[in-house]
C-alpha cells in the first residue's frame, strides 16, 4: 500500500509541474526532488507488498518477511513478479513460490531467472513446465546447478510428472549434491540388486538424497535383522533406515524391547513390517503398550502381525477392542475370535459383520461402538 500511495504522489507531483510554466526548470528540480524525498522518507513495507501484490496471507507475509529485512525499495520485487507472472504463474501460484522461497523476489531477472528457464529449455521443459516447477523447487530453482540436477532426475525418476510427484513429498532434491551424494547411493542400492524401478517415485529420492554413510548403515542394519536385500520389505525398511539417524531407531528398537522384544522378535518384525519404524516413538509406544496389556496379545503374535501396531489407537484399534468385549459379554461372538482378523478388516467390513448383522438390537452394538470414540468405558 504504501508503494502504491507513493506512485500516486509522485504522478500528481509530476502533474503539477507541467502545469506550470515550462520557464521554470529550477521548479521541476524542486518538484522531482520533492517526491523523491517523500518516497524516501516512507520505508517499502514488506509485508503489505507480500500480501497485496504477492497474494501471500498475513502469517506467510511475517514469516517471509523476516527473510527480507534488508529490502528497501520494491523495483527487484516487481521485476520478479511480472516475470513469473509472464510464465504463466497465477497469482496463487506467485504467493505459492514467493512463500517456498521469499528470496525469489531479489534474484536478477535477467542474470538468474530468465537464465534459468533458458537452461531448463534446452532440457525441453516448456515454459508452462517451469511455472509448475518454481513454487515446488524452490530456493533451488536459483541455483546455477538447477539444469543439470535435474537433467539427472529425469532419466532416474522417469519422467517430468514424476519428478513433480516427488518434489511434493522432498522439496530439497533439486538442491542435493549428485555427484558426492547422489549417485553413491544409487551405486550402493544397485550393488543390493535393488533398481530404481523397484522403488515409487515419491520414496526413492528419500534415500538416494540421505548423506551416503547413513543409507550404508541402513542396509547394514536391516541386514542384521535378517532381511534379504533382494526383498520388497528391504526396500521398504530402507526409507525409514536411511532418513532416521541412529538415536531415533534406537529409541524405536528400546521400546520394544521394553516390552519384551527378543531378537527374534524383532526380526520378525522388520521382516513382515518395517513400517512401524515410521512411527514416533510416543505413538509407537502407546499401540504396544494397548496391545499388550489391555488387549493382552502375545508379543510373538503381535511380531508376527507389526501392521496392527501401525493403526490408530484412537479410531481403530481402541473402539473396535471395546466393542468386542462388549459383544463377548453378551454372548454374542462364535467361537473364539481372533484379534488381528477383526483390526484388519475395512470399516465397512467391521460394521456389516460385527454391529448390523448382531442378533440382539442394533442399538447396543451399535451404540458401544460410537462411544468409545468419546471415551465413554462399556
């Protein structure tokens, strides 16, 4: 606003002076030199520039603001704003990029940004692909190494669509080092048999990008747990592995040990589910912790199943074990009944066998079932 209230001030100064007579050179000094003053004596305020011409909300315009103390005047700023908008970026689109990287308002257009999208195109990336690209790039669409990292990613990721898809889930891959970082790792996966087909596209970068000593204790660490490197459940346990540090999958290990966890039984758990070394270890803890004692499973049998460990306590696990309890009290269960068989099933499934098709009145089961979403103790 107050880039826009100082256009409008220096145009009626400007207005003023030629309405004057043309014999006075010394008044149009005077004039211009007033103006200049005025909009010198008001400082460009960042934040109102990011939200009315960048399109950013309040939170996002305080938040980038800090990163563009130093700016004082809006000329960079509105070179880079026409030139997105020149690509094809919408205006959400330019509050998208400028929030990923408020710095992309002070590049050069002409040494850096148009640079850029020249050395983009002789990749064959179309002007509208690099309007798609800037806001998931970000800080790295900057870079003078944006053309080549990417002309690596291609070929490994398969295709531009894809290379977006993972941008989306780690934004930083454009910006990792191939040569040192990269390509080791991808030396390393291929040394394992493991080709980057085997991998989704959203997962690979996650490990390719991790720092090469800890994608080799991974594999190392997955390997003592008996996982065959040629598997599937390798290549799953290799994103968690490799993107964890030591101290967090020895906190994770600790707590099922704390349970009773014997090295067999942790095999068998990162054989049949390495997923669970995703979880936090809070999380974790508690869904062993119900499993264990409230439910009261075995810890082989829980090792033997770890994607039960996976579901929500909260939404699943938790209401679906009241209802059960609720059902056995009744008498309503044949036959013994067997835990992981019942967490598994879909919601749907649950419902059409455990709660509607209940002999007694749909009421109880049904009605024991929504409270234990609110706490309620059957």
């Amino acid at each position: 606003m107050n880039h826009l209230r100082n256009q409008i001030l220096l145009l009626r100064v400007r207005s003023s002076s030629t309405s004057l007579s043309p014999l006075s050179p010394l008044h149009r000094l005077f004039s211009s030199s007033t103006a200049a003053a005025s909009i010198a004596a008001e400082p460009f305020a960042v934040e109102d520039y990011l939200v009315t011409t960048c399109g950013l909300t309040g939170d996002q315009a305080r938040k980038a603001a800090k990163t563009l103390s130093r700016l004082r005047s809006p000329s960079k700023p509105d070179a880079a704003v026409a030139f997105l908008s020149g690509l094809g970026l919408s205006r959400s689109g330019i509050a998208a990029a400028v929030a990923a990287d408020p710095r992309l308002l002070c590049a050069d257009v002409e040494k850096n940004l148009a640079k850029r999208v020249a050395e983009l195109g002789e990749l064959g990336i179309s002007r509208s692909q690099v309007a798609r690209l800037i806001p998931l790039a970000r800080q790295s669409f900057r870079s003078s190494s944006l053309a080549t990292n990417l002309g690596f990613w291609l070929p490994v990721l398969g295709s531009f669509e894809n290379v977006l898809m993972a941008l989306k889930a780690n934004g930083a891959i454009l910006g990792s080092d191939v040569e040192k970082v990269v390509k080791p790792n991808l030396a390393l996966l291929q040394q394992c048999g493991i080709h980057v087909c085997d991998f989704p596209h959203t997962r690979l970068p996650t490990v390719l990008c991790r720092p090469p000593n800890h994608v080799q204790e991974a594999v190392a660490r997955i390997g003592e747990f008996g996982v065959p490197q040629y598997s599937p459940v390798f290549r799953n346990a290799l994103v968690p592995f490799a993107y964890q540090n030591k101290e967090k999958l020895a906190a994770k290990i600790g707590v099922l040990e704390m349970f009773g966890w014997s090295e067999d039984d942790l095999s068998m758990t990162m054989r049949k589910g390495p997923v669970v070394m995703n979880m936090s270890v809070e999380r974790l803890r508690k869904n062993v912790e119900f499993l264990t004692r409230d439910v009261k499973l075995e810890t082989r049998y829980i090792a033997r199943r770890p994607i039960m460990i996976s579901y929500s306590l909260e939404r699943r696990l938790l209401p679906r074990h009241r209802l059960l309890r609720f059902l056995s009290a009744k008498g309503l269960l044949d036959g013994e009944l067997d835990f992981y068989s019942a967490v598994a099933l879909t919601e749907k499934k649950f419902l059409d066998k455990f709660v509607h098709s209940c002999k007694c009145s749909i009421a109880d089961p049904a009605n024991a079932y929504a409270s234990s979403f609110v706490g309620d103790v059957l």
